[in-house]
C-alpha cells in the first residue's frame, strides 16, 4: 500500500487544530506532518499532545514557504501520497479518501477538491459573495489561459503523487499565497494529470479569510503567471514536453540511403537530410566549444524510424575523445561574466527541484566554472573533464574538485550524486543512450540536468543545412520528442523542456567572427566603439535546458 502523508501548514490554529485532525477519517493517512509558521499563539503546543509530526519555523516565512516545508518533509519520511489539508477547518478533512481516490486508482498525479461542482452551496455555507464572485472569475481567466475546464482554481484541498511532486520546481514559486496557483499552473502545463474532486465547504468564524487587499494582490500574481506559463509552454497539453509536436527537419523520401543502426531505435534505414560541407580532417580548434567552424559539418542524417538526427562522422570515436583531451581553449574565459550569469540562472533552476542533498556531479565540466557557481549556491560540486589543460587550468584558477575523465570511462558508486549536470555534451557522444544509462544508478530519485542543442528551434528550421550548431564534433542533433525518448529509454522521465536564455556581447561575437565574417567583424568593431550591448542569442531558441527526473 502506498504510504499516505498528510501534510497541515499552521498559522495560528490552536483553535482549530484538535477539532481539524479530529475529523479526519481513521487510516486514511499514515502520518501527519503539522508545519507551523512560528504562529504566536499555541499552536505547536496543541499539536505536541495530539502526537503529530512537527516542523517549526523561526520566523514567519508565509503561506507558500510552509508549504515547500510540508513537502520536503513528506518526501524525505517517504510519502508516496501528499495530502495538502488546512488546519483552519475551512475544508472538511472527511474528504480526503474521495480526493486520493483518483491518484489511487491510478488515474491522476494531482487532485483538488473543488466547492463549486457541485456539493453543498458554497454562498449559502457562509462564503462571502465578493470572494465567490472573485473566485469565479479568476477561475474563468486561468481556465482560458492554460485551457482547462475546471470549476475552482483557489482550492486548498490537494493531493500529490510524490513523482509529481518531484517533477515541478515547487522551491522556487513564491512564498506568498500564490504558490498555490504557480503549482496548479506547471501541473498543467507540465503534461501531470490533474483531476478535480467535487467536496463541500463552509466558512466558519475561525477560518482565515485573508484581507482585501492580500486578496487582490493574489489574483494579480495568480493571473499575471498563468499568463506567463501559457505564453512558454503554450495551453495545456499542447506543448508540455512530453506531447508537443515535432517540426524538426523532415525526412525526404527521395535521399540517400545509409545503412547504419540507429542509436535511439536500432533501425538501419537512414537517410541524408543535409549532405556535408566539409572536408579533410578535423582542425584542433573545431573540438573548442568556442570553435569558429560554425554550419560545417558531415552528412546529417535521420533515422527512417525515430526521427533522430545523427551526423556521419568522417573521423572515429576515438580520435575525437582524444581531440577533447588534448583541447585548449583560452577564448572560453573572454566572456566569463556572461558565463557565469548564465550558470547562476542554471543553478537557479536547479534549486527548484526538491533532492535529498547536496551533491551535484558535472560531467563535462570545461574549467568547472559552473562549478564553481554552483558550490556559491551550497552544492557540495565536483565535475570530470576529458582536457588535461581545462582541468589543471580550473583546479589551479578556480581551486573547484574536478578529476580527468569522461562518460564512457566513469567509475562513480550508485547514488553517489543528487545531481548530474552534462550541458553541451549530450550531442558530443557516440552512445548518448548507453551514456544516461550508466548515469542512471548514480542519482537514485536525484535529478538530471542537461543542456543540448535544439534541432526544433526556429533558427534552425530556418537555417537548415547552414544552421550555426551543425558542427562537425556534434554527433546527435535533438528535438523535445527524440530526446525525451533517449531519456526514456535510459530510464529517465523528463520533466522540464526550456530555451536557454544566453547573451553575449556584441564585442565577444565580433571577435569570434573574425575570421569567419570579416567585413561583419569589422562593422562591429566600430560599433563597439561606442557601446558593446548584450546581444540575446538565446531568444534563437537553439539550446535547451532539460530537466529529467529517474522514472
Ligand atoms: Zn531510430
């Protein structure tokens, strides 16, 4: 049987705290969790004699904040099922079963409980009317922006499969009351299966009925989100990652024929979408992540099965991973600001998701900036870099725990990590599959993160053959489909699918174009005479960032 947590964020509910747990039906949890924001009055004091598990904060951190609190905790004492269940007695605890009965029977990831489906009558119960008129119309707009059809949008009534809590960025929604609605809205347009429970309410005199203005100001953060989640991942289930549509290069029925087994399906029949522009060997400097060798590459193909875009190498495996070590790549420092604004935003990210420590191990590390980034943010961080140069360079520069090494040769016990971090080096790889799979028992429940090049973007829909990002070290080429399917099939689940937002600036471009544009570089150059701006490369929307969690 799954273990039932039922999770109480208290704020002043010495008064209705005992008649609260008192109501709640006999097995219908396993365990209760009362997280109580440093309430003044006896609160804790109550919930010490009723024997409940209890969490104090020692300040007042809000009403978002105890909740992270709440399902931190049920997820380390190993709750399958996470029940939200107010102690101010404004729902009525009796129905919990019927709100985990959906998530029992297997056919939901989130349920609520809703006071407008019609049990009881919700005015009559004591609601007051501008909340029910409030509540109504707020509901009609997050319905029309995220494409649901549900009746009560405000519910504090909910219930969570512990994979659905693990797959939204619950520590980085806001403190305040609206944590709620951003949970609600990345449940559902993050591809979880929300299902709404009709129950009864009432108001009584003890409920919390927060002030006008707090009310307000809810309904405007609560609005101005879904409109911003609908606007990245589009309504629901359009474009959450795992079901949004493809439209990547197309296969041509008419090109040529290569015979060699997909990576992804082991299908043989594969067909040459962008025939080669380049010739010769492999020049040192195209193994840089800042080469200048950009849109050359070998024959790209795709699978006649899967869809997934490979390249043909010219060279072997071997003489590649030997290529990476003998990198050195100095240009890479030039924007090291830039570079580590963007690593901030990463770790950002990475700081939404809940993981039972701290240890994060980055594969591919380069010099171990990012690492040195993330251990600013508390991450115990150590990486592995096949560049004897990058390696010795960031040990002595930066003084970050990084080790010689790559993927294929990684010798790491099992759950030795709370997260693995690969940006840019998925695509490098001749067995991205083979390589998730050995990365898999190193996390446990942990979280992978992984940035890569998105074959989708427009640029390179655009683009086509001269798309910048086929390069000639670039063995892979992704979309959310075939990447979400390599995933899958390494026995991961991915959770999150978003565009990497990277500047650069005007001066760092025109460098790096020197020899590629001249007379570009040159314009440029006289431009950055008078300023050098920030170009935001990221709005191409060529690179993403991929968050998977183990299955
Ligand atoms: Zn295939």
């Amino acid at each position: 049987m799954p273990k039932v947590v039922i999770t109480l964020p208290a704020y002043k509910a010495e008064g209705t705290l005992a008649k609260t747990i008192g109501d709640i039906p006999a097995r219908a949890a396993d365990e209760l969790i009362l997280v109580d924001d440093a309430s003044p009055d006896h609160t804790v004091k109550v919930a010490r004699e009723m024997g409940l598990h209890i969490v104090v904060h020692p300040e007042n951190r809000g009403y978002g904040g105890n909740q992270k609190n709440c399902y931190t905790e049920a997820l380390r004492r190993g709750a399958d099922i996470i029940v939200l269940l107010h102690p101010d007695y404004q729902y009525d605890p009796k129905a919990v079963p019927l709100l985990i009965a959906p998530i029992l029977a297997g056919d939901a990831d989130m349920t609520f409980g809703s006071r407008f489906a019609g049990l009881g009558d919700p005015v009559g119960g004591g609601m007051p009317l501008y909340r029910y008129l409030g509540n109504r119309t707020t509901t009609a707009l997050e319905n029309l922006m995220l494409g649901s059809r549900f009746t009560d949008m405000h519910s504090g009534l909910r219930a969570y499969t512990r994979q659905c809590l693990l797959s939204l960025p619950f520590l980085s929604y806001t403190e305040d009351f609206s944590f709620d609605t951003q949970l609600l809205a990345d449940a559902v347009t993050r591809g979880q299966r929300v299902v709404e429970v009709p129950i009864p309410t009432r108001y009584t005199r003890e409920s919390s009925s927060i002030a006008v203005s707090r009310s307000l100001k809810y309904v405007a953060e609560s609005l101005l989100y879904c409109a911003r989640v609908s606007a990245i991942r589009g309504r629901r289930g359009k474009r959450s990652p795992v079901t949004r549509g493809d439209r990547s290069a197309k296969l041509l029925a008419s090109a040529r024929v290569v015979e060699r087994p997909c990576a992804l399906c082991g299908n043989r029949d594969q067909r040459v979408v962008y025939g080669a522009t380049a010739t010769g060997a492999i020049l040192p400097e195209e193994y840089r992540c800042t080469t200048e060798a950009l849109g050359v590459h070998d024959d790209i193909i795709q699978c006649s099965k899967c869809g997934l875009l490979s390249s043909l190498p010219t060279v072997s495996y071997d003489e590649l991973i030997d290529g990476y070590k003998l990198m050195v790549d100095e240009s890479y420092l030039l924007e090291e600001r830039g570079r580590r604004e963007l690593f901030g935003w990463f770790a950002d990210a990475l700081a939404g998701y809940a993981t039972r420590g701290k240890r994060l191990l980055e594969i591919g590390a380069n010099v171990g900036l990012f690492l040195d980034v993330a251990r600013a943010h508390g991450w115990q961080a150590r990486g592995i870099e096949p560049s004897k140069w990058a390696v010795e360079f960031g040990v002595e520069q930066y003084g970050v725990d990084l080790e010689m090494g790559t993927v294929e040769d990684l010798n790491e016990p099992d759950r030795c990590a709370d997260v693995v971090v690969m940006m840019d080096v998925l695509e490098h790889l001749a067995d991205p599959v083979g390589a998730l799979r050995r990365l898999r028992p190193l996390l446990d429940e942990g979280v992978l993160v992984l940035s890569t090049v998105n074959v989708n973007s427009i640029h390179a829909r655009v683009r086509r053959e001269s798309w910048p990002w086929f390069i000639r070290s670039h063995l892979y080429y992704f979309s959310p489909e075939t990447l979400g399917q390599v995933l899958s099939s390494a026995g991961f689940r991915m959770v999150d699918w978003e565009t990497v937002p990277r500047s650069f600036h005007l001066s760092y471009v025109a460098q790096r174009a020197t020899k590629s544009h001249p007379r570009l570089a040159r314009v440029a150059n006289a431009i950055t005479r008078a300023a050098d701006p920030e170009l935001p490369v990221g709005m191409l929307g060529d690179i993403a960032m991929v968050v998977a969690r183990p299955r």
